[in-house]
C-alpha cells in the first residue's frame, strides 16, 4: 500500500465526521483558518501569511482557496479542513514535499466533482466552486475559464500545472518526475477512494447516506432539521445518480492504463444503476411525507421531520406498518440493502433510522414501476395539486398505514391527515373502481 494513499485516506474524512463532536483538540487544529460569516452554511476562508506557516498557506493553494473567498461549508470544504489537520499534525514529521503529496491524495476528490460533465449533479458537493450566493467563481490561483461550467478542460491537467507553481512558490524542491507520480498518485487516490467501486453495495449506500448532509446545509447539523430540509436533500442527492460513469475516472499521463479505466467505469455503472433505485425510492417515501405535511396545513413541510416519524425513544411510524415482504416485481439487492438498513441496530447517521423502514415497506408494495409511476410528484417544493395526484395514485394498502401511522404520531395533525384518508377514500369510492393493489400494473 502506497504510504502517502494511507496517511491521506486516514484523514480524508477527518473532520467530516467529527463535524458533530468536535473535541476542544480538533478546534485547535481548525482555528485560525476560516470565521464565520452570519449567513448559514457559510465561512470566510482566513489569510494565511506563508512565512509564519508554510505548510497551512501551501495546502490553502493546492485547495485554491484565496484570502476573503467565501465558501458553503460541503463536503469539499471538509476535505480542505481535514487536509489542514493532517499539516498541523504532521508538518514537523516529515519534509513539506512529503506532506504536499499527502495534501494533494485529500484534495483529489475534486478531479472528479469539478469535471465539466458532472458540474450539474455534483455542485452540491463543491463547495470550493461557489460564494455565498452559490455562484460559480474562481480563485486568483488558477485560470477563471477553468471553473466555467461552459468550458472543456481536463481537470487533472490544469492542476499539474499549479502544482508546478507551487513545487517552486514554497521551494519543495521536487523534480518535474516526482510531480508527475505525485498527481498520478493522486488520480489514483480519486478513482479508487470516491467509493464507486466498492463490491458490497450495502456498504457503497451507507457512503451514498453519509453523502446526504451536503446535499442540504441544515441536515450537517445532525440535530433539528424539517421535512422540506429532509426533501430537498434527498432530491439533490439523486441528481448524483445521474451522472455517467464514464465521467468520473481519470487518468494522468497514461496511469492508470485504459483497460483498467474501463474495468472501473463497468463497475461503477452497476453501482450507480443500483443506487439510482435505492435513491429514487428513498424519495418516493420523503415525498409521501411532504404531501401529507403540505395537505394537513399548520407550517407544512417546514416542521420537524421528528413531528411526523417520532423520536427513538417515543413511538414512530414504523411501528404502525403492517409487516411486509417484497410482494412485486423489485430489485431483489435494493430490497435486501433495505431490509437491513431499517434494523434499529443499524450504526448510521440519525436521520437514516427512521425512513429507511418505512421505504422497505413501500418498495415492498409497489416495486420498481410503481415508483417510475409516481416519481415524476417527488418535487420540491411539494405542491398542493402534486400532493394530491401522488396520494391519489398510491394503492390503498400503501397509502392507508402511512397516514394513520403520520397520524398516531403527529397527533396534533391527526384530525387532519384522517380527513386526507377519508377524502381519498370517498373519492375513490365515487368512482367506482379502487386503485389496484399493485400499482406496477396501472395503465
């Protein structure tokens, strides 16, 4: 194993996982190097004056951050933080060329979340590329074009060429050879840790749902947060899904070989595939509950997504759902990765434990066609006419346990969501004909 690869992974996610519980230690790693601005989500990158420390200025460049940028506070930003742990750590270890390598194997994620082809669905993740008005801008240590969204560039290619400044800038003392397997070894990082390529795809969707706060600034917060926050999250996180796998693998100056590289891209389209669907029911369910909020008045979705679900240690949702197994046509391994995502014993972020049942249970009932059917009614904003269409499809023995089950618990709402039931049902009494059961056999 690559050393520089196993320090830089060791700290790729450093502080992204902290980001709850920070210790006074981390805090002391962080100061200094960005302040808060009163806007939500989003910091002020700080001024870092090279000769007092060379290593923090050096790994602000290779980031291409510059002095006042403002940043939302994603994944990327993360990666940047955790990059400036590792220099404080291990500055004083090691030779500033080595700690460089390390620096650039954190900061290799971006090789594939600013590629052109994937700026549309992976923008939530790029912190780096955005101000405070998410707004596209570019740091003065790069060229402007590079970032514009417009423009074809190879990615890896241009920050050879700023890794060629800053080798001279902070006198690392490294040749044009040792650059060139730097950034290889960097490509490598990026292609291999992104996690597209992991086997077990129960694994690969717990990375998927630990990807799901920076896909809504409110969800990093781990603490309160609404059904609108939950929604849009989910939303954005599918338009992840939507890029090609052929976008996201790179190489620099011939490594990795092409086959390999294909190898890759085969494995990563079956993952995403699956993902997709995993996703895409995951929304059905978050958009299910929006209806409900929306059409039972009071703030709508703008209340707590604890309101509707419960909490751990009251009755939830879940357990007013009849038992279920998966009765129709489904993707028997996203059916198996929900089943074992619903147990309570599942280690996973709070906010996994509560709607992940309740989607087996959906996904059970109506399959892979019923939810293309009704996917086009998971927008956000929910609306009030989209509301209604998407309970007015979903079959009885879906819609029915869910809403009493949102109604057991958010009890100020019950009266409301069982005149929502009642209406559905007269509704579809006055019509004669019931929604089938199944609903991958509508029309």
């Amino acid at each position: 194993v690559d050393p520089y690869q196993m320090i830089a992974a060791l700290f790729s996610d450093f502080v992204f996982y902290l980001r709850e519980k920070r210790s006074q230690e981390v805090e002391v790693l962080l100061a200094g190097v960005y302040e808060k601005t009163p806007e939500r989500g989003v910091v002020r990158i700080s001024p870092i004056n090279p000769k007092v420390d060379k290593a923090l200025a050096m790994v602000k460049d290779i980031f291409g951050y510059t002095a006042g940028q403002t940043i939302i506070t994603q994944r990327i930003f993360s990666l940047y933080l955790s990059a400036i742990a590792a220099a404080r750590i291990l500055k004083n270890a090691m030779p500033l060329a080595d700690l460089a390598q390390i620096v650039i194997c954190i900061y290799s994620l971006n090789f594939i979340v600013a590629r052109k082809e994937n700026f549309d669905s992976l923008k939530y993740m790029n912190s780096g590329l955005y101000d405070s008005n998410k707004t596209r801008v570019a740091s003065e240590s790069s060229d402007p074009t590079s970032l514009d969204p417009n423009v074809s560039t190879n990615v890896v290619e241009e920050f050879f060429g700023r890794f060629l400044e800053l080798n001279k800038k902070f006198e690392l003392g490294m040749n044009e050879k040792s650059l060139v397997q730097a950034v290889q070894r960097a490509v490598d990082s990026a292609n291999r840790v992104a996690g597209y390529l992991i086997s077990d795809f129960e694994i690969y969707m717990r990375r998927t749902w630990n990807m799901l706060p920076c896909m809504a600034l409110p969800l990093q917060e781990l603490k309160l947060f609404t059904v609108n926050d939950f929604h849009s999250g989910v939303l954005n996180l599918l338009r992840v899904y939507s890029i090609s796998s052929a976008t996201i693998f790179t190489s620099f100056r011939g490594t990795p070989l092409a086959l390999e590289i294909e190898s890759f891209e085969r494995k990563a389209a079956q993952n995403l595939k699956l993902g997709k669907t995993y996703v895409e029911a995951v929304a059905v369910t978050l958009s299910i509950i929006s209806a409900f909020a929306l059409l039972s008045g009071g703030c709508g979705g703008d209340a707590p997504m604890s309101y509707f679900l419960g909490e751990e240690s009251s009755h939830q949702v879940r357990d007013h759902l009849p038992e279920t197994t998966m009765e129709i046509s489904c993707n028997q391994t996203v059916y198996k990765c929900l089943c074992l995502h619903s147990k309570r014993t599942l280690t996973a972020p709070l906010f996994d434990n509560n709607i992940l049942p309740i989607t087996k249970y959906i996904y059970g009932k109506i399959g892979d066609n019923g939810v293309k059917k009704v996917l086009n009614y998971t927008t956000y904003p929910m609306q009030e006419c989209r509301a209604k269409m998407l309970l007015s499809l979903l079959p009885n023995n879906v819609v029915m346990p869910i809403g009493k089950g949102l109604a057991t618990v958010a009890i100020v709402r019950a009266e409301t969501i069982e005149d929502i039931l009642c209406d559905l049902k007269a509704c579809r009494e006055r019509i004669r004909e019931p929604p089938k059961e199944n609903l991958s056999s509508f029309p």
